[in-house]
C-alpha cells in the first residue's frame, strides 16, 4: 500500500472517531447540563460565596465540553476534506 493510500485511510479513520467523540460529548453535555440545573436550582437561595463559585466552575466546564466538541467536528470535517483530495 502505498504513503498516499495509508493517508487518506489514517485521515479517514481519525475523522470517523472524532466524530464519534464528539458525539458522546454531545451527550455528556447534555446530561451535564441536566445535572448542573438541579444543582444551581438546590444552592439557589443561598447564593453565598462558593455558591456562585461553583455556579461558575459548572457553567465554565460546559462550555469547555460544548467547544470540545465543536472543535471536533472541526477536525473531523477537515481529515475527510483533506482525505477526499489526495
């Protein structure tokens, strides 16, 4: 086999599995988010220091998972791109 075709089916191998990890992060982030509500909804009156600090680190955590997967699917799109043209 040879460089050339070991590229494009390496390219194509790493696509496919970030698109699948992005997937499950898709997922995660949804129960994350689920799971993150009824937190900030059990703390809500008290609304003390480390309260809001943690309404924050959560709030922060999920936005990092959303662009995980977002770059992700970057990725993935590009190595097919890339793939499909050598």
């Amino acid at each position: 086999m040879s460089d050339v075709l070991r590229l494009k089916e390496q390219l194509h191998q790493v696509s496919m599995e970030a698109k699948q990890a992005a997937g499950g992060l898709a997922g995660f982030k949804l129960r994350f988010t689920q799971h993150s509500q009824l937190v900030e909804s059990l703390i809500a009156g008290t609304a003390t220091g480390i309260d809001r600090d943690i309404t924050e680190i959560l709030e922060a955590a999920g936005k990092a998972v959303e662009q995980a997967a977002e770059a992700l699917e970057i990725a993935s799109a590009g190595c097919k791109n890339y793939a499909d043209q050598i």
